[in-house]
C-alpha cells in the first residue's frame, strides 16, 4: 500500500498490517481511505503511528499463528507510547470477538469483517470513554464505500471487490463463518470505482470474490459476464481479471467472455481442493472430478491459449493413499500453470473438524512436499514453452529484487523481469522471453523498431 503524500507534521499516524488474502489487502486499502477522510495519514513505520491496526486471517491455524504473534509483539510498543491504540479486524477479529482482548489485554478495540468500516468512529469513542470497544455484528447489504482511492495512486494495477461473504460451506472452510452472507454489490458502484481508479492511472483491475461466478445471482442486478461486459464498455481499463471462480458455477457464457472481451486477460483461478470424488463429496464441492475435467475441456474449447491456476489441498479428513494419488493424476492431467497447495488443517466450528479419520502430519507433509515437486516440475515445463515468444506484459514497477529490471505479468499472469527504462512503467509493452523458471521468466525489450504494434508504432521508441 502506497503512502499518502500530504503535510504529515501534526497528523495522526495509522499502520496497517495486513495478513492474508487479497480481499483483505482490499479492506485494508479501503481503511486508509476512510481514516484519511479524517485526516488520519496511513505510514509505514509502526514507531510512528498513533493507530496500529491488524487486518487478520483465519482461513488456516498457520495464519492465525502469525497473525497472533505479530499481535503479541504489540505489546512492547503499548508499554512504551500508552496512548497507542491497538485495533484488531479481520476473519480472526471477527471469530475471536471478545476474547481477543482477554487473551492480549492491550487490543483495545476488535471488529469483524463488515464492521471494519466503523473503525474510525470507534477510534474517536475510544479516546473519549477509554473503553475497550468489541463490534462484529453482519450487515445484510454491501456498504457504500468512498471513492477516495488515494492507497493506489501511482499503482499500474488494483483491486475491487465485488462480492463478500460465502453460502457455499465446503466442510473445511471457515469463511462462511467469519464473513458471513454472500451478497453482491451493485454494479453501478464498481464502474464508479473502475473509473476513479483509471482516472488515477490504474490499467489493470482485478474483481475480488469468494465466488464470481455467483455474482448477482442472489441479490444483484446482473450477473457475472453481464458485469464484465458492462466493465469493457464503461471503462478505459487496458485488463480485467478476477478470482475466485467455483468450479460448480463456472457457466458457459463465461467461457465465452474469456473469447469474446479483449481486455480480459486469459487466466482462470479454478481451485479443484482434491482429485477423489470421496474427497470433493465430503468437502461438499458440488462437482466430481470428471465435471471439473469437462469444464476445463470447454474452456480450453473456448480459449485455447488460457492459463489455469487452481488451489489444493493435501490431507482431509478421509483422505486415503488412493485418495491422494488421484489428486496427483489429476494435476498430471490438467497440467495447470500454477498450484497453491495446502495442508488441511482444522478451523473451529466446521463441519471438517469433527470427522473421523484425521491424517497424521507426518503424512500431510509428505504428501504436501511430493505433490509440491510433481507440480513445480510441470510449471516449470509450462513456462519453458513460453521461450523464444514474445509476450505483452503490462510493466507494473521495478523489481524488488533488483531495481534496475522492470517488472509485470503477461496476460496469462507470469511474472516478467527484464531491463528496460522506467518510462515504460504502466504501457503495456512486448517483450521476448529468453528464460523460464518455476516462478517467473525472464524477458529481454526487443530490439527498437523490431516490434512493432498498432498503426506500426513501436511502444518503445515512439
Ligand atoms: N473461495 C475459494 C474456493 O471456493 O475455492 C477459496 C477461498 S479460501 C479462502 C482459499 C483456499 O484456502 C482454499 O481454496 C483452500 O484450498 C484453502 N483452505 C480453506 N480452508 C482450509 C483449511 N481448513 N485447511 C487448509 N486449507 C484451507
Ligand atoms: Fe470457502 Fe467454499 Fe466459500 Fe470458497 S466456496 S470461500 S472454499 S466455503
């Protein structure tokens, strides 16, 4: 998250530590925005701030884990600046509640995932009443949210969420717990927020949910590919993304968009979970592996070129050797670009936890790190294809590991570093791949003039 340039001599300061999705790095883009309203700047030094805030994660134990440790390093920086106010949000925030600041005594205020907006009233209330302040309730709509967008100024790509919550609940997932109802918001609001952040620059947008493919199939006005259609139109966006897609709704008129929207880059977030149809019923994923397999046919149909990334998970309650190495077979056969993989563990209060048939860790590491080789050598086999083409690749910044390469990610979403002037930062700009590895490639700028692009005008040198 950028830092808002402004005089910041006399302004309250705000960190903000964010773990977890990218709904959360939304949230907390969104936060700063409400407390700058207030004059409240957002910095980087958490020495300097009067408001600490910790945007959470439940999703797995690990990243409850990390969450309360960062929280517990807190309490060195209250001893020393009294008057720091310590706020707690997020999933955790939200399945904690109350007993947060029983277990660290100097949170001082603790909100859920719908009532985060609320946080710079509470602010205020806390510093009148020294109260310790707890509030979590669930709103049935989604909010209003201001247009400020001063987190993303200067960024080439951002985000926008446009659905919160879940009804989905697989057996092994808290979400639905800790965010609640599934409700979609109107499409008028983002085009409005599109538009806001293109006016700033902004090239790229991706479209945040836990499940897109239901987009205003409840309680909205259009739905999914009506939205991205309406997106193309209304907008000066250069790409559109989104994620998460269930397999079980991805509709054949969504398909159709990866083939018909230019702008829509040529990538699917699809998580399979499992390859074992035991294992996908008692997940409660509502497809089998053949149906999954048949959609990833029909969009390959549609799309040749599109890249797929899934989410999986090792280790469910259930899950035998044979399980597993369906699981396996399947990665072999899809042959996906990229594979988040996970070990399963427990979350309090779904249906997962209490099964019978626990798989020891012992075995949930074994399998995690053999499934992890498998996919890491077929990424990398994948990223070798690309060598020798040339990409177009929308230049997001330098790179962190060395400031004199650029950086961005093709349409089918591969990281690109390559050196090239800083002028080139936010064009979409061809580049020729000279080397794959397993988690970027490496480009190289065509010769000038060697490449050139509509109306025979070479982006680099015009
Ligand atoms: N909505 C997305 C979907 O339907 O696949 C997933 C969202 S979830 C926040 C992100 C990923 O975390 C899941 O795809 C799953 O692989 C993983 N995950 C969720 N619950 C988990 C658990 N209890 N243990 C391990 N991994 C889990
Ligand atoms: Fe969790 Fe399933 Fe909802 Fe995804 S679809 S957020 S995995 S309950």
């Amino acid at each position: 998250m950028k830092n808002m340039k402004s005089d910041k001599r006399n302004k309250k300061k705000l960190f903000i530590r964010t773990f977890g999705c990218q709904m959360n790095v939304y949230d907390s883009e969104t936060l700063a925005d409400l407390f700058f309203l207030r004059n409240i700047l957002l910095t980087d030094n958490m020495g300097e701030a009067d408001i600490v805030f910790v945007n959470t994660c439940s999703v797995r134990e690990k990243a409850e884990q990390k969450a309360c440790s960062f929280i517990g390093r807190l309490q060195r920086f209250k001893l020393k600046k009294p008057n720091l106010i310590v706020a707690v949000g997020g999933c955790m925030g939200q399945r904690m509640g109350e007993t947060l600041p029983e277990r660290f005594p100097f949170v001082d205020i603790v909100v859920g995932t719908d009532t985060f907006y609320y946080l710079p009233e509470l602010v205020e209330r806390y510093r009148t009443s020294g109260k310790k302040l707890v509030q979590l309730e669930f709103s049935r709509e989604f909010p209003r949210l201001p247009l400020v967008k001063e987190c993303v100024s200067g960024q080439v790509t951002a985000m926008v969420t446009i659905m919160q919550g879940c009804d989905n609940f697989c057996t092994y997932c808290i979400v639905p717990y800790v965010r609640g109802r599934e409700k979609s918001r109107p499409s008028s609001d983002i085009v409005r927020e599109i538009q806001e952040l293109t006016s700033k620059g902004v090239k790229e947008v991706t479209l945040l949910g836990q499940n897109v493919n239901s987009y205003g199939l409840k309680d909205g006005d259009i739905t999914f590919p009506e939205l991205l259609r309406l997106i193309a139109r209304e907008t000066d966006l250069l790409r559109l993304r989104f994620t998460t897609s269930h397999p079980k709704d991805l509709s054949e008129d969504l398909m159709k968009c990866f083939h018909d929207l230019e702008i829509l880059c040529k990538h699917i977030h699809l998580p399979v979970q499992a390859g074992s149809n035991k294992i996908l019923r008692l997940m409660n994923r509502r497809y089998t592996r053949e149906e999954y397999l048949q959609k990833v046919r029909k969009l390959r149909e549609y799309c040749p070129e599109i890249a797929i990334s899934t989410d999986v998970m090792v280790g469910f309650p259930g899950e035998e050797e044979a399980d597993y190495l369906d699981t396996l077979r399947l990665l072999e056969e899809v042959r996906f670009d990229t594979v988040f993989s996970f070990k399963y563990s427990d979350r309090p209060g779904t249906a997962a936890a209490s099964f019978r048939g626990k798989v020891p860790e012992k075995v949930k590491t074994r399998r995690l790190i053999q499934l992890q080789e498998l996919q890491n050598k077929i990424t990398l086999e994948q990223n070798e294809k690309l060598v020798g083409t040339v990409q177009e690749v929308l230049v997001a910044g330098t790179s962190k590991a060395d400031e004199r390469q650029l950086t961005g990610r093709t349409g089918d979403n591969h990281i690109v570093n390559f050196y090239g002037p800083r002028n080139l930062i936010g064009e979409l700009v061809p580049v020729t791949i000279v080397e794959a590895y397993a988690h970027s490639l490496k480009g190289e700028l065509p010769l000038v003039g060697e490449f050139s692009r509509e109306k025979d005008q070479c982006v680099i040198c015009r």
